[in-house]
C-alpha cells in the first residue's frame, strides 16, 4: 500500500504494492482487508460491511436512491437501465414515506400530510 495518508495515485489508484506498482490480482484481496482493517473499527472489520470491494458500489447507488437522486440519474451514473436499476434496489430505498406523501399532496394543492409517527 501507498504511504500516502489520502488521495489517489497520480495515476488515479487508491492502491499501489509496496514498490508502487499496480497491485497484482493474486494481491487485492489482501490489500483491500489490510484497508478495511486501517478504516474501519473492529465491529465492522468483524462484519460484512465493505467485504468486498463491489460492496461499495452497492453503498453509493443505495445512498443516492435514499438522498432523492432521480432514479434515471442513478441509473446512468451506475450504468444501469432504469428497469435493472429499480429491480435491483428498489427494496434499498427506505425511510422516504413521508417526504414522497407530502410530495404528493402538495401536487394535488393540498398541503403536507400530518405525521403519523410524530412523538408528542
């Protein structure tokens, strides 16, 4: 690994061998534990949080669809069709119940929806 603390390689890598060339395949894997092991904390080391490194391309597609990207744009920056993309992630979008009724209720000109979940 680089003994660059942040940023990419001139080149555009996050990895480098220890002689700064492109690591070999036989050696990702170990590069990218020993990376997990310096980024994460134990728990997480422990989980499979980030397992492998296509693990995090599944964390920003999910993070885009749950901040409100437009699916088409998600689909595109992923290149994905719109179809494969929902198919896939659909079940990943959580949390938004609210915001979309309110969305739609503004459409309509009826203002936002009461709450159902609000502590009182």
């Amino acid at each position: 690994m680089t003994g660059v603390e942040f940023g990419t390689a001139e080149d555009a890598r996050l990895f480098s061998s220890e002689r700064g060339n492109v690591i070999a395949a036989s050696s990702y894997s170990r590069a990218w534990k020993q990376a997990r092991e310096l980024a994460l904390v134990p728990d997480q080391v422990s989980s499979v949080l980030a397992f492998r490194p296509y693990d995090l391309r599944h964390a920003g597609v999910s993070q885009w669809l749950n901040s409100g990207v437009p699916a088409p744009e998600v689909a595109a920056r992923a290149g994905h069709s719109v179809d494969v993309l929902l198919k896939i992630y659909a079940k990943c979008i959580d949390g938004q119940e609210q915001e979309m009724n309110d969305r739609i209720m503004q459409g309509l000109g009826e203002g936002t929806v009461a709450r159902t979940d609000a502590v009182t």
